[in-house]
C-alpha cells in the first residue's frame, strides 16, 4: 500500500482559511395552532448559499435545510471542511439527508455553513456579521426560511441570530433563548424550555480553522 503524503500547505499573508460557521434560528408557533414542525431541503437546495454570497463579501456555503443541534454536532465531527467546501463550492450547497427525527419542535435549529477566506477577509466580515442583517436583508432573509420552518408570518415569531464561527454557537443558541422568551412573554404565550447546546467536549482538541491552497 502506498502512503499518500499530504501537502502541507505554506501560510502566507493570502493564504485563505476555512472556517465551520453557524447560524441559528428559533422558531415559536402560536400555542394550540395546528402545524407541523418541518425541517424541509430548500427549493432550490442552493437558496441560501446565493442569499449569503449575495449580501456578504465573505465566500460562503450553506446547506440545503436546517438542522437540529445533535444533526450538527454529529456533521461537525465528521466533516473534513477544506473537502466539503470545495464540494459545495462545486453544487452550491451543503447536502444534508431528509430529516427524520421527532416531530417535536425543538425551540432552536441550526444552519450549517462554511465560509473561505483570507485573514483580512475573514477580519472584515465579523464586522460585517457583528452588525447583523439590515431591515430589507433580515425581511429577505425571513421570506427565503420561513416557508421550510412551517412559520406562518404575522402569526408565529422567529428570531435568529448569525452567522458566526462554531465556537459561538452556544452563546449564540443562550442569547436566542432570551429572545425566543421575551417575545413569548409579550404575546403572552407559554416560554420555551432550556434549549439544548453543543457538547464541546466531544470536539476537544479538534481545529475550526483550516488554510487551503485554493
């Protein structure tokens, strides 16, 4: 058998990174509507890889639906991201299979993406992300996941928040827990219970950051 060498890869001041990132979304149905919890593939599945590429200078990649935080922590171990991103550079998106998990709604879900970019790059776009969506980016943005989230406009509430680097995703998911509770609390609907967070420890040691050479 012959050992593949891997190329190690000379950091420069060009040299760009990939970089797992997340953005998440916690959507409150109005109590006792009927509904159903969906978690349905974008039509088309690059919807959103377009919406980001077009609002953000950043090189990103987004999957093709939402997902639960344990369908993210398993994608986060197991991914390797300077192959996926090339991938979805390549069809658009990041596939994911239909969701199959309980119907139950589980107060916060997760959209998966990789972002490619230099260090000054990167440095631009979380001020860029820091400043969140404008008003006609945000109303877009609703327009484009609402429909896949089973959120009747006007009825249900929806707050999200990102996107950010992996390493936020908890304090991200802590920060939308506020907000999914206060807007219960005005519309004077039951709060949601504690959402679940990543389980850092089982990446421990494991590296979001990782230069390419393409």
């Amino acid at each position: 058998m012959v050992k593949k060498i891997k190329k190690k890869i000379k950091i420069t001041a060009n040299t760009r990174y990939v970089i797992p990132m997340v953005l998440a979304a916690s959507p409150q149905f109005q109590p006792n509507r009927s509904r159903t919890f969906l978690l349905s593939a974008f039509d088309p599945p690059g919807k959103m890889t377009r919406f980001f590429q077009e609002h953000f200078s950043l090189t990103m990649v987004a999957a093709d639906r939402f997902v639960t935080v344990r369908e993210f922590s398993s994608w986060l171990g197991s991914i390797r991201p300077s192959l996926l991103m090339k991938e979805g550079l390549n069809t658009g998106c990041l596939a994911f299979p239909p969701f199959s998990g309980p119907a139950e709604m589980p107060g916060i879900v997760l959209l998966p993406l990789l972002g490619l970019g230099s260090e000054a790059e990167w440095e631009d776009a979380k001020e860029d992300f820091s400043e969140g969506f404008s008003e006609i980016i945000a109303t877009r943005f609703k327009s484009h996941v609402e429909p896949e989230l089973g959120i009747v406009p006007g009825v249900d509430r929806f707050v999200w928040m990102g996107p950010a680097g992996v390493q936020d995703c908890n304090a991200i998911i802590l920060y939308l827990h506020g907000r999914a509770s206060d807007e219960c609390r005005m519309a004077g609907w039951p709060e949601p219970s504690l959402f679940h967070l990543l389980d850092f420890k089982s990446f421990e040691g494991k590296n979001f950051k990782f230069p390419v050479s393409y």
